[in-house]
C-alpha cells in the first residue's frame, strides 16, 4: 500500500460536509472496517492510501486534485429539508445532485454577468404575499399562464404537453428547470422537487420518475418557493391543512400548487362524484386522487360517501402505478434523456456559447454532458 505525504485537511472536511455526510458515514463508503478513517484523515492522526483518496473523490464528487490543493474550497449552502418519511441513504445521491446544480449556477452566473445580464426579477417578488390564492394569481399573472390554455390541450400526452407549457412559461423569464435523471438513483419518495435559488440563475429539479400528473403539481409548487425565494427539498403533495406533519412553508406552497391549478371559482356544484372525479383528472392533467382531495377540501364531496370514495380512488391510483411501470421502455436515448434532465435553457445557453466559439467543445460536453454537436 502506497499512502499520500501530505492531504488538505479543511478540503477533506468541506467536500464530505457538502455531501450531507458524518465521517462515519463516509468511511464506511471507503472500507469496511469499523474505523473511522475520514476523522482520522481530518484530524491529522493518519494519512490515507492513494486508493482510499480515489474512493473519496468518487464518494464526494470532486477531483481528487482538491485534497492537495493549498486553496480551500466552496462550502456548499445548506437547503432547508421539507422532506417527510424519506430514506437517510438517499442523502447522498440528493446532495450529489445539488451540489451538481449549484457548479451550473456558478459557470451561469459567471457568464450571465459578464455579458450584462441584470438579475432575476421574478425571484422573491412574491415573498410578502401571505395569502396562496393571492399568491397563485401573482404567479399566474407574472409568468402568463392562461388557465384555460391548459384546460383546451387534449389528446395523446396531453399532461406532458401541460407540464412542457408551464416550463417554458418560467424559461421565459430565465428560470432554469431540470430533471433528475436514472444515474441520480433517487426515487419518488426521497425527492419530488428542489429548488435552489440564485440571483442570476435560479434552479428547479423536478423528479423525472414521478407521474407526470404529479410533476405538474410539483413544479408549481417549486415556482411559490421561488417567488416567496424559500429554498428546499421537497417530497410532499399534501396541501391539507391538518396534517402536522408537514413543514408549515410547504403546506402553504402546496396550497398555493392547489389554489392554481384547481381554482375555487372552477367549481359550482353542491357535491361532486366518482364520474365528475374522473372528468375533472382529465380536464385538469391531474390526479383523481389530487382532485378528490381538492374537492374534499372544499367540502365538494358528501360527506356520507368520502371514506369509500377515497378507497377507491386510492386502490385505481396504485394499479394505475403498477400498469405504468410495467409499460415503461428501457430507459430511452441518452442523449434525449440528458435534454430533458439539463432542461431546454441550460442546454441553449450552453449550445450557443459553444456555436460562438466562446467556450470550447470539451468544455460545452461536460457541461451538457453530452456531445455538443448533439444539441439541436
């Protein structure tokens, strides 16, 4: 074994820390003995092998050349955690992905501001909104959103067409979206959506594994963090108010998700039933057992029958689940996938300073993490 002369003891600290991990946690990652080498390493008391710093590197997603450097690394901001009930081994993998985005909001701020751009004007312009339907209607008015646009598309993926509508509405005013992509390995119930603010660049990742119906309604709700600039990691849809559960700023976002995309004022009848459910899911794009919740909130559903009618909405939703992933192909092609993951104005503006020849094809494939030449 051929150990290191000498390692950055503050990087070792910082890179494991932007991971979210403990020095237990990491070691365990580099050896299976029941030391804790890494707090041996940050503490001075050892030096590791040069096999155990490639370990490191791959644990922590960084070059191995940082724990030589003599210059200290970003500490990473830590995003408040909303999440319910989600694994604690899939820190790593959300930290991993985080820690990807804020590297693209470093390369984009650094190039937004020195070709002029100003700074965001949407983010935080609706922080002092206090009330979801006044802040549902703000959003809706800033970024455009027609209501009944999204009523009027139909037909075959019309959920999809929905989800890419309200995209390309935030893209418009420079809001970056992405979505996590097969080699994130992080499931529904660990992450549904994040936003990460900026003042040139704000990002929102939504979970690409998750039903398209849900990414809708996610992608809403990261938009009222955004305008209230309330970072966090979410995996909530709940936006009833009994639950305690859940985070007090993401019931509220949720409800302001809720006030939006299912409005009071849509609904005129006294009660509601199993086939008006049914209608109003594909009216909508969204979920029946969303707009089943929706409408019992609003005390749109007879109370004599709820119990029975969330049964059964429930029991259709999970084999709907089960038919849905059974259907999926086998991942589709990579470079199409990657699209979709960078999101349609990170990928243009990473194309179009290549085209200008203002950086160069390698650093525009790392970047996109594909081949340049590949963008269309």
């Amino acid at each position: 074994m051929t150990f290191v002369t000498f390692i950055n003891k503050d990087n070792l600290k910082i890179a494991r820390e932007n991971m979210g991990l403990d020095t237990l946690s990491a070691s365990k990652q580099i050896s299976t003995a029941k030391k804790n080498l890494v707090s041996e390493w940050e503490n001075g008391d050892s030096l590791p092998t040069w096999t155990q710093v490639k370990k490191l590197s791959k644990a922590y997603n960084v070059s191995e050349l940082i724990f030589f450097s003599n210059q200290k690394i970003e500490e990473y901001k830590k995003l408040p955690d909303y999440r319910v009930g989600a694994e604690k081994e899939s820190d790593r993998d959300v930290n991993k992905l985080i820690n990807l985005v804020i590297k693209r909001q470093g390369w984009l701020e650094q190039k937004l501001k020195s070709e002029g751009y100003p700074k965001n004007s949407i983010q935080g312009s609706g922080r002092n909104i206090d009330n979801p339907l006044e802040l549902s209607k703000f959003i809706s008015q800033k970024l455009n959103i027609n209501f009944q646009e999204i009523k009027n598309i139909s037909g075959y993926q019309a959920g999809k067409k929905v989800l890419k509508y309200l995209i390309n509405k935030a893209e418009i005013h420079g809001i970056f979206v992405g979505k996590t992509i097969s080699y994130h390995k992080i499931e529904v119930q660990d992450m549904r959506g994040v936003f990460i603010s900026n003042d040139y660049c704000p990002y929102i990742v939504l979970n690409r594994k998750d039903a398209v119906s849900a990414q809708i309604f996610s992608f809403i709700h990261e938009l009222a963090h955004l305008f209230r600039k309330s970072e966090g990691i979410s995996n909530s849809l709940d936006f009833r108010k009994s639950n305690p559960k859940i985070d007090k700023e993401e019931t509220f976002c949720n409800r302001v998700a809720a006030e939006l995309l299912l409005p009071e004022n849509e609904f005129d009848k006294k009660f509601y039933t199993k086939t008006d459910i049914d209608n109003l899911s594909e009216l909508y794009k969204l979920s029946k057992i969303f707009v089943f919740y929706r409408l019992k909130d609003l005390g749109k559903i007879s109370k004599g029958g709820q119990d029975e009618l969330e049964t059964l909405i429930k029991k259709e939703t999970a084999e709907n689940i089960i038919k849905s992933k059974s259907n999926k192909d086998s991942g589709g092609d990579y470079n199409n996938n990657m699209k979709d993951s960078n999101g349609n104005l990170f990928n243009k503006i990473v194309s179009n300073s290549y085209l200008e020849n203002k950086i160069g094809y390698t650093e525009a494939s790392h970047l996109l993490n594909f081949g340049v030449e590949k963008y269309e």
